[in-house]
C-alpha cells in the first residue's frame, strides 16, 4: 500500500477501501470514482495505477520510483497505461477510440503485469463507446483495471454503474484542505481564497502558481465591480464588458462561486435550512453580507440556475459577450 504521507488526508477512506479489496485477493476489473471536480479522483487514479504497475522491490510505500516501470509512467510512456479522455476541442469520446485503446491495453501486457486504462470523463462516452466498453467489462482479461471518473454518476449507462464497484469522493474539511493548499505552497491568505474560489474542492483550479494569482488578482476587480452593479452602482452593460475580456471559465467559475456564496449568506439571514459551508467566502468577498438584503432566496436560485446554463452555452457559442451582458441586465433588473 501507499505510504500514509503520500496520501491526501481527506483520500484515506478510499485508500481503505482499496486495502480491502486488496485483502480480499479479489480487486475488482473496474472502479467509478465519483465525486465533484476538484476532490482529486484523477491524482487518486494516478497514485493507485502507478502502484499496481510497479514493479519494484516490496516496499513499505508501494511505489518504488526507480524501476523501470515507475520511471515509465513519470515520464507518461508506461505502454500498459492510458488515459482516454475526449480529443481535443470534442466534448465526446467515441467508439473508435474506445475500441482502438482498449484494444491496446487489453490485449497485450508488456510488462506481464497489470494494465490500467483511465476514462476520464467517463459520462463522455457516447451510447456506442459505453456499449463496446460493456464488451470489456463482462469478459475482463485477467489483471486488467479500467477506472472510470466521473462527476455526474447519473449519466452513466446503468449497466456500467453496477459492473464497477464504486468509491465515492466528498469534500475535504476545511482544514485539511487549507493545509494541502498550505503544502503546494501557497500562503494562508491566497489558500483561503483559493479553497473559496475553489467552491472548497482544493484541485478545482488549474494551472501554475502565476495562473492561480493572476485569477485572484482579477477576481478581486470582478468583485468590486460586481458589488456595484448589484448595489445599483453601476451599468451592466460596462460591467460585462470588463468582464468579457477574462478568460471565460475561470470567470464563469467565480460567477458560480458569487452566487453560491449569496445563496448561503441569504439562506442564513432567512433562517433557512442552513446550507453547510465549505469555505470561507468573506475572504473572496469582503462586505457580501451587505448585498443580500437585496435579493429573495428563489431569485438568487434563479440567478445561478442561469450561471449554469451560460457555462453550458458558453461552450458551444461565440457570442460570449452578449451573453454575459444579457446576464448582467438580468442580475441588475432583480435587485
Ligand atoms: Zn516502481
């Protein structure tokens, strides 16, 4: 098994698990690791694939680093690994490449030890490449491991669903992941902001340390902006043209996160249920408290009911910024 300081600390249940099918002598031919985008599910698979692939002397970690397979897989060349995700600039994966790589990893070990092919998104599949998989799943080859990851389990064929066993994958403490963002580097501020923009799932945004303080020097104008127009301080339309020049998903991301933090806020005020909190949203957006007196619970559902479909269409349209400005009106009009 893995080291218990490799670990992620919120990933030790699944570790468990994985244990106990190991225990069993039994491990499964395929995994469906569910849970939102930014738990982590993919750094799991990583870890758990590079395990089973080494082929180092029995160590107390698990992974050797140094045999040639685990020197393989670092430099991704591992012939008995792939990860199948939808070619670039598709949204889908097709049958073809379901059948052309599993093929390749099913058919022939290299190494005569485990293969492990990675589906990521595995709710990507078209019916036909989930019909061809399901080839594979009744008459798996021996020590041969698909995982397939996914957020949005119920987009899965049934029929995969039950031929997988499942781990499921929920939301760090707060605490843990500030001290794993802690870890990557990051100091306590930009960690609180991160895990806030972050909607409290750690991995969620990409990129390099200059990306990161570059969202969240930008976000800290998106909010001050925002917090204008919301108070009737400002056009819509001037605000969604400062807007537009962002890079849309990680914009998109931070108007989600906006909404989330409002519904919360509001929900509180209300005496609502209240929503169990995730992050800490003051840091992302000082004086929130202040704008939701402004809003009634059900419009702000509204409101990102429509985020979310904008980050639908935002995918499939040019249009991006008349779309953003029609948003804003729509915001501005319900205050
Ligand atoms: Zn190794």
């Amino acid at each position: 098994m893995i080291k218990t300081s490799e670990i992620i600390s919120w990933h030790t249940p699944q570790w468990q698990q994985i244990a106990q099918f190991l225990g069993q002598d039994r491990f499964p031919h395929a995994l469906l690791f569910e849970g939102i985008k930014g738990v982590g599910k993919r750094h799991f698979a990583f870890q758990l694939a590079q395990m089973l692939l080494c082929q180092g002397e029995p160590t107390e970690s698990g992974i050797c680093q140094s045999c040639s397979s685990c020197e393989w897989f670092l430099s991704g060349t591992h012939p008995d690994f792939v990860v199948l995700e939808p070619d670039e600039g598709k949204k889908l994966i097709s049958v073809d490449s379901i059948r052309q790589n599993s093929q390749k990893v099913f058919k022939t070990s290299h190494q005569n030890g485990y293969r492990v092919l990675i589906l990521e998104p595995a709710d990507a599949m078209t019916i036909e490449a989930a019909n061809s998989l399901l080839k594979t799943l009744e008459e798996p080859p021996p020590s041969t491991l698909l995982i397939l990851l996914t957020d949005k389990p119920a987009r899965l064929l049934p029929t995969i669903r039950s031929r997988a066993s499942r781990l499921k994958f929920t939301l760090p403490k707060a605490e843990q992941a500030i001290t794993w963002l802690k870890g990557q580097g990051h100091d306590l501020e930009t960690a609180e902001r991160m895990l806030a923009l972050s909607l409290g799932a750690p991995m969620r945004l990409q990129g390099d340390a200059e990306d990161i303080n570059q969202v969240l020097l930008e976000s800290k104008q998106w909010w001050k902006d925002w917090k204008a127009m919301l108070s009737r301080q400002m056009n819509p339309v001037t605000v969604a043209k400062e807007c537009a020049k962002a890079e849309p998903s990680l914009f998109l991301n931070w108007l989600e996160t906006l909404f989330r933090a409002l519904i919360e806020n509001a929900a509180q005020a209300e005496n609502s249920p209240k929503l169990s909190s995730v992050a800490n949203y003051e840091v992302l957006f000082p004086g929130i408290n202040q704008l939701i007196q402004q809003f009634s619970l059900p419009s702000l559902f509204r409101m990102r009911d429509n985020v979310v479909e904008l980050s639908q269409r935002q995918q499939s349209s040019l249009n991006w910024g008349l779309q953003l400005e029609a948003f804003a009106c729509d915001c501005y009009a319900s205050t």
